[in-house]
C-alpha cells in the first residue's frame, strides 16, 4: 500500500507536476492521482520509474513510500 502523504510531499518538494510524473511513466494524470491515493496499486514498472524521476534513490525511502502496511 502506498503512503499517500509521503509520496505527495515528494512530489511537491520535488517542483514537479504530477502531468510531467505520469507522462514520464506512462499513464494518465488520473491514473496516477488513483495510484497515489490507493484506487489502484503501482506496479514494479511505476514504482521504478516514479523513483527515478524524483530521485528516490534511497530503499528504505522506497520501502516507506510504496510498500507502507499501515497507511491513513
């Protein structure tokens, strides 16, 4: 399950738009706001790809972000 607060920071410190993020993984701007908010799970693919773009370059960063058991 991904942790939504921590995953929105990172794209808001990050100074991108979410637009830019889901182009550069390949789906649509709703996808990702459905992904982001648990709608839908990211696949190893995304995961990847949205750690690349904001520069996720730490494990336990990905592990807190992505892989989160318990989530508000």
């Amino acid at each position: 399950m991904t942790n939504t607060e921590l995953l929105k920071k990172k794209i808001s410190d990050s100074g991108l738009k979410k637009s830019h993020i889901a182009k550069c993984v390949g789906i649509s701007r709703g996808m990702l706001n459905k992904k982001i908010n648990n709608e839908s799970a990211f696949n190893q693919y995304q995961i990847e790809k949205i750690c690349q773009v904001l520069n996720i370059t730490s494990l336990k960063e990905k592990e807190l972000i992505f892989f989160a058991n318990d989530v508000d």
